[in-house]
C-alpha cells in the first residue's frame, strides 16, 4: 500500500503524513458495480481512491436515481468526510463504476489532520471546490441543457472516468441515473447515432466525439 500511495499522493502529502495513512488506513478492492456506501449508513471512514472511477447519486422519495458526479484516481468524497464530521447519516450512494482500490481513513483523525497537517487541509478545501463545481455542472445541465445534450453528455463523462470510448450498458441503466424512461433514451440514441456522435451496438455504445 505505502508504492500505491507514494504514487497517487507523494506530490501533495508530506512524508509524516502519508507515514500515518498508510499505518492507520484500510486497503479495500471493490468489483465494477458494488455499493460502496448506501443512502442512510453512518460513515466511520473516508475513502481515498488509489484507482478506479467511483458514482455518486441521489435517490429521491420514489427511489429514482440521478447521477451527481464521479470520483477518480487520487480524489475523495467531500460530501462523506462531511457525514464523518457531523456523525450524519449518508445522502448520497456511492458505487464503483469500474473495478475500484481504495483506502478507507478513520473518521477520528479528520480534524486532527485539518489542524496537523496543512497539505491535508489544502487537499480537502480543493475537493469541496471540486465537487461544489460539479454538483453545479450538474444542476446546469438539469435546468438548461436539453435531454439530447444531457444524454451526450453523460455518455461522455461516463466514458471518460471508464477510460475507455465503447460503454457496455443498458438503455434502461442510463434512464435510471438521467431520471427518464427507456424509450425516451432509446429514441434520442438513435437520434445521436444518426449525428453521428454515437454508433450503437447489440450491448454497447460506442462514443464517437470526446
């Protein structure tokens, strides 16, 4: 674990406190689409993400979902080191998206590095930045974006974080995380596919502009 986190944060934490992660934190490996943290659970640990793309949603009263945004390699989650510091529980659903490798930090040092360590506070300020920006992206895209532009742009996003242009997935899993129906996803691939931004296949989709 000490290679894994030299790499992903030797540039951002002082030696002494990656000595501390890498003795204190838990090392975890989750397959493509398990859940990692469910809506309700108390979180007593904040995740560092050595690889991998994490999804984080919303689920409404009917139990819709809808795509917040996605971690990545050397992100956190901000809204849950939010639910460590006030013993809340979770509100939002976190599940890997592709194979994932993470360490898990007890929640009982997150202050105490605030005020220890000044590449940590810095490092948890720029990810609040960093998920405040895409939490916006993503009500803008809800409020003034079409649902064709929205559609794009989720296929893009989601096949960037895979690091990879051909999505497997299903007309009925992207009409769940856009809060839409299958045939309306259905019909507007086919109407990106015939602009030529897409190219649909029998079990995958293929991103043709990113």
């Amino acid at each position: 674990m000490k290679n894994e986190l030299a790499k992903n944060f030797g540039y951002l934490f002082e030696d002494a406190l990656l000595e501390e992660i890498n003795t204190l934190g838990i090392a975890r490996q989750f397959k493509a689409e398990t859940t990692i943290i469910e809506l309700g659970d108390f979180i007593k640990s904040m995740p560092l993400l050595l690889s991998g793309a994490i999804k984080i949603t919303r689920e409404d009263a009917n139990g819709d979902e809808l795509v917040l945004y996605y971690l990545e390699q050397g992100d956190t989650c901000a809204m849950t080191l939010s639910c460590c510091l006030g013993q809340t529980k979770s509100k939002i659903r976190a599940v890997a998206e592709t194979d994932v490798s993470l360490i898990l930090l007890p929640k009982e040092k997150m202050t105490t590095w605030l005020s220890s360590y000044k590449t940590w506070q810095a490092f948890i300020l720029e990810s609040y930045h960093n998920r405040v920006e895409e939490l916006l992206q993503a009500v803008d895209t809800i409020a003034f974006l079409k649902l064709d532009e929205r559609l794009f742009k989720y296929l893009k996003d989601k096949a960037m974080v895979n690091k990879n242009d051909e999505l497997t997935t299903t007309h009925k899993q992207i009409s769940e995380d856009l809060h839409t129906s299958r045939v309306v996803i259905s019909r507007l691939l086919k109407k990106l596919e015939n602009e030529g931004k897409v190219k649909l296949f029998r079990s995958s989709i293929k991103v043709l502009e990113l």
